[in-house]
C-alpha cells in the first residue's frame, strides 16, 4: 500500500467514526430566515480552520486556475477552454448573497465559480457555476446556481439551501419552463468541488445518494433528484483522484487533485451519453490544468490588465 493509499485508508475509517459520533453528538442549532418565517436548521460544529488555510485563502486574491477543455456535446468533442475561480467571502445566510458588510451573522464560505466556453458548429455555449460553501465544513452548500447561454436562448437554475433545498429554474424549452420545487436534502455533487479544497479525505465515500451537478442535469435535461452513486477516492503516482460513478445515469466523474495542500485540481473526466435517442454514445469530456495564478482580479478591470489573461493562456 502508498503512503497515499494508506492516508486515505485511514481517512475513509476516521470519516466513518466521526460521521457516527456527530449523529449521536451535539449539535449547535442557527436560526435561518427565509420567506419572512423563522426558520431552525441544525448544523454541525464547526470545524477548525489550520493556519495554512487561513494563510493561503485569507490573503486578499482569488485562486484562478485555467483548462484546456474536451467537451461532449451533441453526440461530438468540442474544444474550449475552463476556468475554476476560488475565492472566499462573507456570505448572509438570509438574503444567499454575498454580504457587503461585516456581520455578525455573516458565514465565511469558499465560493468557487466555474466557467466553460467552446463552440458546437457555428455558434458558442457560455456555461458558469457557483457555490457558496461553508469554509467549516459543517454543513450543505448554502446556494449553488448555473447559466448556461447560446444562440437557441438562455437557462438559469438555482438552489437555495434552507429548510429544504428550494429549487428555481427557468428555461427556453416547452417541457422545462419555470420549475419551483422543494427537494430534500443530499449531497450535492456541486458542493463536492469546493469540499475537496478544505478536506478530500472527508468526501463522502461508499454507497451514497447525490444531486448530480446542475450543468449535467440541464444540459442532458435530466429530472432533479437525489441518485444513487459510489464515491471513491484513489491515487497513482502522486495524484490524488475523487470519482463519484452513477450506475442509473451511465455517468462517471473524476476529479484529479494534488494529495497536499492546498489540493490544487489538476483536472477532471466525466463520461456520460452524449447525443439524442438512440445513437446517443458515451463520450468523455475531459478537462487538463494550463495556468494558475493567485490575485485580486476584481480590481484588474482595466484594459492594462488584459495582459494578465496571457499568464493563464487565455
């Protein structure tokens, strides 16, 4: 056995223990405001935050790391190119924003936004994620919405974690409309990647029940809803590997991080039927790290700064 092998041996055992003694554990319990009504959610404890996360991701920049991009689509590969931007921020768990001021009630959460761009024949496909995840680690995802724009029209979709997960869509297409929903509450396949940058070795593993990413759902047109999956964690050659497989959707994703921190993401596969009816095809997109910088881009806005897209090879 690695040494890597036997880090996440041991963390899968740890995982399991601890997940235990949380449920028979005590809890600290916030009151969330939604819909003017007065809401109490149980939340974990926090989990202590190390000097080194506090020094690398308190330090004033975001985190922006670019990709060559393989992506299926229409029953073909199309080249493009990704880019996942990490940042924390105060968020207001009321209003899911971020806040503009400090707060009391303000929670700390690693935002991570993530944009793909490539062409599919004549016209181009923009797609963007975000997801507010509690830099503790203690709980859900607090809000992870997707757009998703091309010639045909436009797609938003969001979820808003209180109560429930409240669901919001809105669509071009006839069947899908405007959607308004309440889900119960599962792993969110969205949260994973922001999750993986504080703790990989505490990804859920096993047997699980997952809400698969927003993006594969509107773009297969797939029903929301929680799937069975196998989460598993590996590693070969000193890359670390997160791979959730859903055997119902024919869909398998990995995710390829270093095993130290700050668990860079080297790069992602995620195979799946690609096309319509039955000459749809498993097809695999695949995602390969370029560039990564760490700066306080929102204040590069000026056309001085264009220059700085070479240093991610944009």
């Amino acid at each position: 056995m690695t040494p890597i092998r036997a880090i996440f041996f041991i963390a899968s055992i740890l995982f399991a223990f601890t997940s235990c003694k949380q449920k028979s554990g005590s809890t600290e319990e916030a009151m969330l405001v939604s819909n003017e009504e007065v809401i109490l959610e149980t939340v974990a404890p926090k989990k202590p935050l190390s000097n080194e996360f506090k020094d690398y991701w308190y330090a004033g920049k975001a985190e922006i790391t670019s990709y060559t991009l393989e992506q299926a689509r229409y029953g073909e590969l199309r080249d493009g190119n990704a880019v996942l931007i990490y940042v924390t921020e105060p968020f207001l768990p009321e209003k899911q924003v971020k806040a503009d001021h400090n707060n009391p009630g303000n929670i700390s959460v690693l935002k991570l936004n993530a944009t793909k761009n490539f062409l599919t024949g004549i016209y181009p496909y923009s797609i963007l994620s975000s997801t507010f995840y509690p830099v503790h680690d203690n709980q859900h995802a607090l809000k992870t919405s997707l757009s998703v724009q091309e010639w045909c029209g436009h797609v938003y979709a969001q979820i808003n974690n209180r109560n429930t997960f409240e669901y919001a869509s809105h669509s071009y297409f006839e069947k899908e409309a405007d959607q308004k929903l309440s889900l119960d509450k599962a792993i969110l396949e969205n949260e994973v990647w922001t999750k993986l940058r504080i703790n990989p070795f505490d990804l859920p593993i096993g047997n699980i029940k997952v809400i698969p990413s927003l993006e594969y759902l509107r773009l297969r047109h797939t029903t929301i809803d929680a799937y069975d999956a196998v989460g598993s964690l590996s590693s070969n050659e000193g890359m670390a590997s997160y791979t959730l497989t859903y055997p119902s959707l024919d869909r398998t994703l990995q995710i390829d991080f270093s095993p130290e921190f700050p668990y860079t993401i080297q790069g992602w596969t995620e195979s799946f039927k690609s096309g319509f009816g039955a000459n749809a095809k498993v097809l695999t997109t695949k995602a390969t790290k370029m560039k990564s910088i760490n700066t306080a881009y929102w204040g590069q806005n000026s056309n001085e700064d264009l220059v700085l897209r070479d240093s991610l090879g944009l």
